[in-house]
C-alpha cells in the first residue's frame, strides 16, 4: 500500500512517546495499523503491547484492520482491548490484593441501574417535582444515571460536577441520590462499567504504593479517539505507562465534542506532553473523504478556535470534488423533501442523504414533511416527534378544538365503559391539567379532570368557577388562565397553528415547561418540539379537524419503522460516519452556536460549537449542504444567520476549491480576496495565489454602506442604495430589495473588488 510521508513516519517511528494529531478522514486505523505491523517485525513483544480503543465497534474494526495488513507475515498479534476491559483487569487484580472489596454477579446493566435510580429518585426528590417525575419517568431516571456515571469520570465532587452541568438548583437531591446510590451498590458487592475505570483510579489515588503493581509492565501503549478521553481514563493511562512505555496517542482535538461525558481538548493539546516529556508530535493532515472546497471551509471555521493546534486539513489528491450549497429556503423541510427527490429520480439511495441537527426538536418539521410526501427515513434511537409527550398533549387540544370530545353531559352514575366518550375526556383533561401543570397535587388534579369529563362542552367555564377556596394561589392562578384559554378554544375557529401559538400565550406554556425541566437544555429542547409542530401546521392552514386527522395520519406512517431510507440525526451521534450527501440545516444564530443557556465561559462555549460544526461538515464527501435563514433587518437576534458563516468564507473556499481541482500552473488569480488560511493551504499544494489588484480594499477599512457595490454570502453582489442610522439598502442582481442592520453587516457582506469608492 502506498502511504503518504506522514503516514510513513508514523509507521517508521522510534521507542518514543508521541501524540499525534489526525484529522476527519485521515485514515487512522490503517495507519496505526501498519505501525503495529512494523514494529512486530523489529521484534516487539505482542504480549507488552498495550492497544486501547474507545468502544467495542472501534476494537473490532481494528482487530479486523490488523489481522488484514498482518496476514501474509503470520506475526503473532498483540490483544486490542477497550478501556472497560483494561480496567476490569485492574480492578480484579486490586480485588485479590485486598485494595478494592471483591464484587459478585455480572456487572451493574442499565435495567438494574435504572430500577435504583427510579426508587431512589421517588424517596429523595422534593414533593412539589414528584408529579412531574412520574409523568416523565424515562428523562429522570436517564439524567440521574448519566449524573452517576458523570461523576465517575472525574476527580472532582459531585457537588463541583452539579454545577458544571448545569442543574437546576431544585435538582440538589441529586446529590444525595449519587451518595444512597453508591451506599446500595457497595452493600450489594455490584459495580457498574463506570466503576471498571472508577475504582481502580480512585484506589491509585488513595494508595501511592499500587502504581507499582501496574506501572512498566508494557512497552508500548497505543491510545486511539485520544480527544474523546476524560480524566478517569487518561489517569489510567498513566498509572499503567509508568516509566517503562512508550505512548501514543491518536485523536483529533478539533473533533472534542463529547464534553459532557468529561472529555476536554487540554488533554491531547497540553497535558499529554506536560506528563509525557520528549513526546514527538506527528501529523495525519491529508483527507481522503472529501475533496477542497469543504476542506478549505472547516479550516476557515475551526481557525476561530484558540484551544487548538495550528493544524490544516487538506485533501488527498483523488478525493472527490465536494460540493458545497449554502440555501436559505423558506421551509427548510421542503428543501430537505426536495432533495430527496433529485436523489430518486437520478435512481440513488435516500440512505446516501444524513440530515445532521444541532437538537432533536430541529428534526420535528422535518421529520413530518418527510412523512406527509411518504419519502422514507431513518431515526437514531428515539421514536420520532410524534410520540413525544409535547405532540401527544398538542393532539389533544386539536381534538378539543376540532369538536371530538363534545356530547350530552353523562348522568351522575353512569356506567363506564373503556372506551366511552366521557374515559376519552378524563384522558384529555389530565393532559392537558399538566400542560402546563397547574400545580395541584395529582388526587387533586384527577378531581378536576373528572369533573370536567363530566360535561359535553363549557369546559372553560367549569374551570373558571371551580371551587378554588382549598388551592393556592399558585394553581389558582394557573387554572383560572387555563380555564380562559379553553373557552378561546371552543369559541373559535382560528387555524391550528394559531389556536396553538394562543393557547401556549395564554396559559404561559413556555414558563411552566422552564420551571419544571431538569436543565435549561431539556426545556428548551420541549419548547422547540412545540413550535417545530406549530410552524409545520402554519405551512398546511389547516383548521383543528382537518389538522388531526392528517397528523393521525403521519403518526400511523411513522409507527411503521423503517430500515432504510435518509438518515436522520443530531451531529454527536455522527462521530466516525461518513454519507455521500450531507445537509446541515439550522446554521443561525438560535442552533450554531446553540447559546441558549447562559455560561459563564461564553467564549468556550462557542469554540465547543466550533467543533462540533466542524465535526458535522467534514461528515460530507460528494455534497454539503448548509441551511440557514435570510438575513433580514428585522429578524429577531437568534434569527440571524449564524456567525459561523461569516467565518467559514464560503466564497473563498469554493472559488479556490474549484481551481485545486483542475490541473493548476503558475499563480492562480482569485476574484475573492484571500486569508491566511488559503495562502497557507495553497502553499501546501505547491500553487501560490496572485497579488490582490490595488483596487481591492481590505472590506473592514470602511463600512460596507460606503461602498457602493457589495456582496452578501447568501444573496450574492448588489448595489447600496442608501443608509441611516441602524440599517443600510441594498438592491440585488437577482432584483430584491432589502434592508440590513449596520450592527451586524460585517459578519455577512464583504467589499466588491470594483467599487467607485463612494464615501
């Protein structure tokens, strides 16, 4: 196999420690491969060489990798293990050293977890969230197992990992159920797979004397997905290197997206070298996934970062010519819809296309487009929007509105049957009770649902004269609006869409999800499920009626699953994949950067933001396709084209892309100005870019209003009109007309090269 000089010199390396930067696509495995290779052959022992892999699908693959590269030499091969493995060997051994109290049964599985976690959970948390727990069993028992487990990957307390992640502060019994939680699990001689890492750690650190009995008994530690390590397992790793072997690590500190599972970049850009003196740095900077246009934009857009090494991603010669398309789409659904079109008329697989969101709720009007033009999709690990606890609440108040649940009062008495029309107005009334929750404990709030099941219509008005002397002002209040929304609701005959927007206004839908959730990212998450449903109905103008029964209608398609069909899923999940076809929609100000709880490292948050666009983007390898909204005057803040466009320099990047494609001599003449970045990727493929003419202006000299011929990224060139005091207009090729703020305007516009220089 030919290997390219960086690949060769990490085959070729000495005894040495080295932490090696590699970017997307760089082929990794395979390299690593061969280096594993070449050092059988001057005689390595396999049985002190120690190969860690992140998860179990990474081992397999590189046991498969090794054995196909080692095949004709028949060398015997070195164990390929993942972290747990290494660590459950350690822990064994410190068990029979007497360091760690011997464990029994099979390690801890998410049921058993959960169960604990569950009656835990029921016994600690404060009364007034009890309801909303039982109500949402499965976000409770997840976060409070994730926060065990969160813990686990750190030195630091739970109490210190409480804050980090952001909590409420009503959420404190967490706390308590960390402690009740671990008290069971050690009364019960169990360990959950944290706790393979965990322990053995926490016993090192407690016992200075068992480093002995694991240090320098390797030669060789080879640390794959290094950027992805948190502290638990990079104190492993040290304990066991010792001062005998030699490391390697392998990651990608620009793909460090995992960081609420404790990963943090610092491990692999600083403190690798700082507790492995003399560490050689090495480099996989060629890209064999995708070609220069989308190469030449993550290097723009990761160079805002700071917490990174200077290190550019540039494509392999043969790599495909990656398209990119930047749309700003009315509906970005439609677009989505209109894409997987194209792809089956030119007789393509739908399951070429990922769509890649920062949150789930962007997936809702998506994911019911798809659905209504029956093209077939693919959804990671969750059922779809439709059976979210939101949707399910929203169709019940359709079926309110659209006159399902209306009939003669039943008589006091009456029998009832499963399936009567007055169990249908129970079910709905304890809906939508909760929706918002009014605040009445959970016998209370049955009474109430049962005496408004007891009517066949004027539900707005029983509530609004309810006896209220034995509640609170609090559900009072709650009730009283509730009560007023009902009756909107059955007096109109508004469209669905905005029956909802009223209904969620008046009952102050928003505020009561925020002061229930978890976290501020939970409550925003159910917000965005809600309006992602409502501007999905605004596009149809449908009245309540007609609504329901084409949303039953999607949620009957949607229960059958499908196997194939485009992929549908939030950019974490996409780590280590690759798609034909990418689209990236959501790229303003509201998702990417996704900034809505507020941090107090803001600055750190956005290059976390960075990453992860970075990550999404270099997913791509024949086209990507960025989807953002217009950029208007007067759209609100989080409306706004994301930042990250300004950054990446789409124009640039397609202009020079294009040209590294063709057969390239002497000085290549860009139209665009040119960054330091594209000089230096240009030097890397042995072409430099011609001198900018004189007449082209650094676009930042003056104002963009100043100038008389402009260009947008989205909305191409046009001519400036005039100006006042907050906005500019602007007249386009295309014939449009529009204004734009002056606050923002360098983020989005940049100098036409030809400019009379009107001042």
């Amino acid at each position: 196999m030919l290997l390219t000089a960086e690949q060769q010199a990490i085959v070729n390396l000495g005894h040495e420690h080295c932490v090696i930067t590699a970017v997307a696509g760089s082929g990794k495995t395979t390299t690593l491969a061969w280096r594993i290779r070449q050092l059988l052959r001057d005689g390595q022992d396999p049985r002190r060489m120690l190969i860690l892999m992140f998860n179990r699908s990474a081992r397999v693959d590189f046991q498969r990798k090794l054995a196909e590269i080692t095949r004709q030499d028949r060398l015997p091969l070195p164990e390929v293990r993942t972290y747990h493995a290494m660590g459950l060997r350690l822990y064994q051994r410190f068990v029979r050293d007497g360091y760690l109290p011997a464990y029994q049964g099979e390690v801890l599985g998410e049921q058993e977890i959960n169960y604990q976690v569950w009656m835990l959970t029921l016994q600690l948390a404060p009364e007034e969230l009890q309801d909303e727990i039982k109500r949402n069993k499965k976000e409770f028992v997840a976060s409070a197992a994730n926060f065990v487990d969160r813990v686990k990957t750190t030195l630091d307390s739970p109490e210190i990992v409480f804050e980090a992640l952001g909590f409420d502060p009503q959420y404190r019994y967490l706390l308590t159920l960390f402690e009740r939680f671990e008290q069971w699990r050690k009364q019960q001689r169990r360990i959950t797979f944290a706790d393979m890492l965990y322990e053995p750690v926490m016993a090192i650190h407690q016992h200075p004397s068992l480093k002995t009995l694991v240090a320098d008994k390797m030669d060789m530690v080879l640390v794959d997905e290094y950027q992805d390590s948190n502290e638990i397992q990079h104190l492993l790793i040290r304990a066991v290197a010792g001062d005998r072997a030699r490391v390697t690590v392998v990651g990608d500190p620009d793909q460090t997206i995992y960081e609420f599972r404790g990963a943090r970049p610092d491990f692999i850009l600083s403190r690798f070298a700082r507790e492995f003196p003399g560490a050689v740095a090495l480099n996989l900077s060629y890209t064999f996934r995708y070609g220069h246009r989308v190469a030449l934009l993550a290097n723009h857009l990761i160079a805002g970062n700071r917490d990174r090494k200077q290190v550019l991603c540039h494509s392999h010669p043969g790599t495909p010519d990656t398209r990119i398309y930047l749309a700003s789409p009315r509906q970005e659904a439609d677009y989505i819809a209109q894409l997987a079109d194209q792809q089956l008329q030119q007789q393509q697989p739908l399951g070429d296309i990922a769509v890649l969101v920062r949150v789930w709720s962007q997936s809702v009007p998506i994911e019911l487009r798809l659905l209504s033009r029956q093209i077939p999709y693919q959804i990671d690990d969750r059922k779809g929007a439709l059976f979210t606890r939101e949707v399910e609440s929203l169709m019940a108040l359709l079926a309110l509105a659209a006159g399902e649940l209306g009939e003669h009062p039943e008589t006091p008495g009456q029998e009832l049957t499963p399936g009567s029309q007055r169990v249908k107005r129970q079910q709905v009334f304890r809906q939508l009770l909760r929706f918002p929750h009014v605040g009445l404990r959970e016998p209370e709030l049955n009474t109430v649902a049962d005496e408004l099941a007891r009517h066949g219509s004027g539900w707005g008005q029983v509530l609004q004269h309810a006896d209220n002397s034995h509640w609170k002002p609090l559900p009072k209040r709650k009730i009283r609006r509730l009560g007023e929304a009902l009756q909107q609701i059955e007096q109109n005959r508004l469209p669905c869409h905005r029956l909802i927007k009223d209904y969620a206004g008046h009952t102050e839908l928003f505020d009561g999800i925020r002061s229930l959730a978890l976290t501020h990212e939970i409550a925003e998450e159910r917000i965005g499920t809600i309006t992602g449903f409502q501007h999905y109905l605004a596009g149809l103008d449908l009245d309540a009626a007609a609504a329901l029964a084409h949303v039953r209608d999607l949620k009957a398609r949607a229960s059958q699953k499908q196997r194939s069909g485009l992929h549908l899923s939030t950019i974490h999940r996409t780590k280590g994949l690759e798609w034909p076809v990418v689209v990236i929609p959501g790229l303003q100000e509201k998702y990417l950067p996704y900034t809505s709880r507020h941090s107090d490292d803001l600055p750190g948050l956005i290059e976390s933001e960075r990453r992860l666009l970075y990550v999404g983007m270099t997913r791509s390898r024949d086209s990507l396709h960025l989807l953002t909204t217009p950029d208007r005057e007067n759209n609100e803040p989080e409306q706004k084209p994301s930042r990250f466009l300004a950054e990446m320099q789409l124009p640039l990047c397609d202009e020079l892309g294009a040209f590294l494609h063709q057969p390239v001599s002497g000085d290549i003449p860009l139209k665009t100005p040119a960054s330091d970045v594209a000089r230096r990727y240009a030097a890397l493929h042995q072409v430099t870019l011609a001198p900018q003419q004189p007449d082209t202006e650094d676009p930042n000299s003056s104002p963009v209003w100043h100038h008389s011929q402009v260009t947008h990224i989205l909305l191409g060139s046009g001519e400036v009109l005039r100006d006042d005091e907050n906005s500019f207009e602007v007249r386009f090729a295309s014939g449009e007309q529009h204004h734009f703020s002056k606050q923002s305007a360098h983020l989005y516009f940049r100098q036409t090269a030809v400019d009379d220089g009107r001042s």
